[in-house]
C-alpha cells in the first residue's frame, strides 16, 4: 500500500466526545480553515445529542451557538501530539507515519484528555479529519480502532498483526450501544475492536457503503509501559470510492449550529 501523507490538502478537523459512563463517542464540534485564513469552531447539529448526554461544552467555548475564529489553534490544541508509548515490532516493513503537528491541520487521529469540571475526571476528546483526495479518483482517511483490549482476545492480538494488512468489517447489530456497530477483524476472524462510533454510524446511512470500503493497518503502538498491563492503540487507514468520500460526515448531524458559520456547499 502506498503511504500518502497525512498533512496533504486538510482544511476541515472534526472533534468529537466521550461519554464518560456509557462510552458512546459523539460529534459535537468542526474546526475548519476559512478563505480569510482564521481558523473557525463552529459546534454540528450532533452536539445537542451530546448535550443530552452530559456535554457542557468545550473548556472555554461551552456556548453551543457561539462561532469562535482565531488565527491560531484554539486552546484545547496545545496537548496534541502524537501516540506516546513505543511502537510495536509487526512482521513485515511498516511505513512511517507522520505525527501530528501543533500548527497544522493534519489527518492523523489524535486524543486529547481535557480537565473534568466540579473535580469529575478528565473527559476525552477525539479529533480526526474528514475524507481526502487520493489517487486514481479515490479518497482516504485514518481512525483509531476503539475497544482494542476490550473485545475478548484482543490485547494477544495486536501484536500478531502484519504491517499493511487487510482487515475486515464485521457488523453487530445487537451491540448495546449502537446497532450500527462495526468490529475490525482479521481476514482470518480474530476481532481487534472497532469502526469508531462516529464512522460506523455515518457508513450505517449510506446504502452498500461497506461493499467498497477497505481497511489496512496503518501502526500499533503500546501506549503505556511495563509492568502495568499493557494498553495499545490501533490506527488504520481506509479507502473508498469518491461518491462516498465526498458522502461521509455531510450528513444533517454535522451541519453547524450557528446561522454565522461558515456552510461548505461542496462535495
């Protein structure tokens, strides 16, 4: 598989939020590059979902209905780096990947852990990038698996995977949390975790979205040291065809709130 880079052409980020009991993560913001060059967050239609479910906001932008511009990253940015931990040895050359910058936006999945209110613990945020343009007509985007270690058998796992390997997608819909739910799986039916909820749900309202959409391994890495139990995090890179592409995350629950953000009427 070709590597392509993670900083090429990203203009849009979408953030998303942990429920911290039932662990459903939800959209709630989109930081985008407008032409005047400011860097504008804007809360998406989702984020009252997520309010019901305990959201109060971004640490100092907790108004849903507010637009925030800046020429810089917003605050919440400054943890954002890339997976600590060491990498985990796969069989067979893995490319490198970039890691995310500070002062860019880049396609790389990141996890930021931003300080709970009232002494509550820390909630997570997750930051990713919509589709990008590849080769040959097709687009691409990166994840981080969830539940690695979770779903049974999994922690043996990782460390068997094989650098660039084609996993597969396989649908549970009797999962309590979503009944979109995708697990990532070797081809040969051991399960890593899962499609993020925030993907698996957008694939869920698209016919047939899953028929041509590939998943590879992309890195492993441990995310903690010995002798503490080991904690890993998975990311893959999938590809798909441009009518899907430019289908993924324009759905209704990700039109901004605000009347004064900026609408994106390309696709």
């Amino acid at each position: 598989m070709k590597e392509t880079s993670t900083t090429s052409g990203v203009s849009t980020l979408l953030i998303t939020w942990q429920a911290p009991e039932s662990r459903r993560i939800y959209p709630v913001a989109r930081l985008m590059r407008v032409a005047s060059g400011e860097l504008e967050l804007a809360y998406i239609r989702a984020a009252l979902e997520a309010e019901r479910q305990g959201f109060k906001g971004l640490p100092g932008y907790e108004d849903l209905k507010q637009v925030y511009a800046s020429p810089e990253l917003p605050a919440l940015f400054e943890s954002r780096r890339g997976s600590r931990g060491r990498r985990v040895h796969l069989e067979g050359e893995l490319q490198p990947t970039a890691e995310p910058a500070n002062d860019v936006l880049d396609a790389a999945p990141v996890t930021i852990f931003v300080p709970g209110r009232a002494g509550a613990s820390a909630e997570r945020l997750q930051v990713f990038a919509p589709p990008l343009s590849g080769v040959a007509g097709r687009h691409w985007g990166v994840f981080i698996v969830s539940g690695v270690g979770r779903v049974p058998g999994s922690a043996e796992l990782v460390e068997r995977l094989v650098a660039n390997e084609e996993l597969a997608l396989v649908p549970e819909p009797d999962n309590a949390y979503n009944p979109h739910a995708l697990l990532v799986a070797r081809i040969s039916g051991p399960r890593v975790g899962y499609v993020p909820d925030y993907l698996a749900t957008e694939l869920s309202r698209i016919p047939n979205a899953t028929a041509d959409f590939g998943v590879h391994l992309l890195a492993v890495h441990r995310i903690n040291f010995a002798p503490a139990p080991p904690l890993y995090q998975v990311t893959c890179r999938y590809e798909c065809d441009a009518k899907l592409g430019r289908a993924l995350f324009r759905s209704a629950a990700y039109e901004p709130l605000s009347p004064r953000a900026f609408r994106d009427e390309g696709g």
